[in-house]
C-alpha cells in the first residue's frame, strides 16, 4: 500500500492550522461588526413585519368604518322612504276625501304598496306600526343594495307626482263645476253673490299666481298642502253653490216637456185684443194635471186672487218667488212647507182664462221675470249632473 510523503502531510496541516487561526483572528477582530450586522439585519427584518401589520389594520379600521358608514347612510335613507310613505299616505287619505265628494276613483284608490320582497327595501303600511325591513348588507352585495334603494326612491317620486297631478285634477274640476253654477244661477237674474251669505264676511288680499311647479308632487310639503286647501275651498264654494242651486225654482211646474202657448213679455192680450204685458209663462196642460212646486220653500199665498182665478204663491227665500194661476184645486194652504216636486194644486181654467193651461210665474224683490230663464238653467243644470 503506498502512504503519501510525510512533507505532504505535514503541509497539509500547516495549512488548515494556518486557516483556524486566520478565522480565529477575524472573529476575534471582527466579531462586534458582525455582530451589530447581525442585529441590524434582524431589526430592518422586524420593522418592515411590524409597518407591515400596522398597514394591514389600517385596512382593516378603514374598510370597517366604511362598512359602517355604508349601513348607517342606507339605515337613514330608508328611514326617510318610510317618512315619506307616511307623509304620501296621509297625502293619500286626505285626496280620498276631497275624491268622495267629486266621485273620482283614481283619487279615492289607496296608496300602492311598497313591498319588493323578503330582501327587498319595502315599507309596509304606517298603519301597521311595524318599522320598515333594513337591508340585510351580509345577503346583499353594495351595489344591489344601493340599486334598489334608488328603485325604492324613484317609486316614491313617481306616487308623489301622481298625487300632485291629482290634486291638480280635483282643483280644475272642483273650479270649473264652481264656475259653470255661477253662470246657471247668472242666467236666472239673480247675482250669485247676493245668495251666497259667505260672500257677505268679504275677502280680498294681493294676488299672488299659483306656481305650477307646486302641483307636481314634488315640492315641499306646504305647497301641498296650500293646494290641498284651495281644493277643499273650492269644492266647499261648490257644495254652497249646489245648495243654492236647488232652493231656486229650476225645475218643471208639469210633468214632461212645457209647451208655451204665451210666453212672458209684451203680448196681444186674449180678451181685449191689445198689447198687454204677460207676467209669466202660459204651459199647456190638460184639465186636473198636477201643479208641481220647482223648489223648496213655504206656501205665502193659497186662495182666489182676482183674475190668477185660484192661484198658490210659495216664497223661496232670497226674494224669489212663484205663482200658479187658474188652478182648478187648490192643494196646500198658507204656512205649509213644501218640497221641490209636491203638487201645490190642479191645472184648471179659473180666473180670467180662456180655457184649462197653467200660469206660472217668477218674482225676484216682487218683480215678475222671465220663467224660461229658470227652466233653461234647470235643464242645463240636470244635464251637467247627468254628465258628471
């Protein structure tokens, strides 16, 4: 077996002593630079774990408060969809009333529910006292949350225009009915301002035009409501005029269509043959028909009265009055009240009369006027009612 030279071994040694001792040397004289590098090392490793952290709860308190902030808006948003369902149904209540009195179904239909379903942002009737259903964020993403949100909101706005166009509706209707009676009880000759009691406490004021935009459901709160009263103040001035219109003799003395055989006003009288003035209508009627009272009122007058022959005057309040001549019965007496439509008496041919018709006359403040004014009005009047 050949053995390496011993010079060979002994430089090997002499080299991995001289190695040893050069490392020895360098730790010895090195060893608090590699130390500090060491510890530098360590430490720079530690701050970027800890800025690292530090940075992750950031994102984490951030994204939390936004979460927060998300829930709270959307909590408050919903609050104010419940607020003004409940202010659009109070709106809704009070157009039923003011619907009822001019007959419109789209006024008197009850607010549409709100409901979308069981995630949905539905507010259910105020009546129930139950508190409107919060999105549940969890089940839902951001953005279909807030989608439906905004689809709740625009319905809203929609219920809100439509009550505004209705209002606007029974104002123009609840006018033009005011207007149209106004004109009716014009024609008879008497100012509907003299019947009307009201009109004696007297009003006035500047004028101030009525915005357009108040009527569009979509401005505040008192321009509703100011357009709320003047509806209710018109159709109270057209209740007032409805009622003043059936106390006024506008209805027919006989049944069916009057047929004038002398009208009122300047005539060739039938005995004398000369120009005479006709205080009222001469209708032609069979012997016995029934005399009709045209309003309301009480008997003043019921006995034979000179060439009226029997005659019935019934006093209707306001000044007006009306007069049936030539009655062959006489069925009411002095004082009695008596209803629009009660027979007062029978035609006849008493009194200076050439043969059997009725007399039927209109007084305002004594005055004779022309009864056709009453019966056009009365006409005109039933067909109105009739188209409405």
């Amino acid at each position: 077996m050949h053995r390496p030279p011993l010079p060979k071994l002994l430089a090997a040694g002499l080299a991995l002593a001289l190695l040893w001792a050069l490392g020895a040397s360098y730790l010895i004289v090195f060893h608090d630079d590699v130390l500090a590098g060491f510890v530098a090392r360590q430490g720079a490793m530690r701050d970027a774990y800890e800025a690292r952290l530090a940075e992750l709860r950031d994102r984490l308190d951030r994204a939390g408060r936004d979460r927060a902030g998300a829930e709270s808006s959307l909590a408050e948003r919903v609050a104010a969809a419940l607020e003004r369902q409940a202010e659009l149904e109070r709106r809704q209540a009070a157009l039923a009333g003011l619907g009822t009195q001019i007959n419109d179904p789209l006024t008197t239909g009850a607010l549409p529910h709100l409901d979308e379903g069981p995630d949905g942002f539905g507010l259910r009737p105020a009546e129930t006292g139950v508190p409107p259903r919060f999105p549940a964020l969890p089940r839902r993403s951001a953005i279909d949350a807030e989608t439906g949100l905004i689809r709740l909101e625009a319905r809203l706005d929609g219920l809100g225009t439509a009550q505004g166009e209705r209002l606007a509706r029974v104002v123009e209707r609840a006018g033009d009915t005011v207007r149209r009676l106004r004109g009716l009880i014009g024609r008879t000759g008497l100012d509907p301002d003299r019947l009307d009691r009201t009109a004696e406490t007297g009003t006035g004021g500047p004028l101030v035009p009525l915005d357009a935009r108040a009527l569009d459901g979509t401005s505040v709160a008192s321009g509703f409501e100011g357009n709320l009263d003047l509806a209710r103040r018109t159709l109270g001035d057209g209740e007032r005029l409805h009622r003043l219109a059936a106390a006024l003799p506008l209805r027919r003395p006989i049944r069916g269509e009057p047929v004038v055989s002398s009208p009122f006003g300047t005539r060739l009288d039938p005995f004398t043959r000369g120009l005479a003035f006709h205080t009222g209508l001469d209708l032609k009627a069979e012997s016995g028909e029934p005399a009709r009272a045209t309003a309301p009122g009480r008997v003043s007058a019921a006995d034979y009265a000179g060439g009226y022959g029997n005659m019935v005057e019934i006093d209707h309040g306001h000044g007006v009055v009306t007069r049936f001549g030539h009655l062959a019965r006489i069925r009411v007496r002095p004082g009695q009240r008596v209803a629009a439509g009660d027979v007062v008496g029978a035609v006849g041919s008493t009194g200076r009369s050439t043969g059997a018709h009725l007399h039927y006359e209109t007084r305002i403040d004594g005055e004779p006027v022309d009864p056709q004014r009453f019966l056009e009005a009365g006409g005109d009047l039933a067909a109105a009612v009739a188209t409405d």
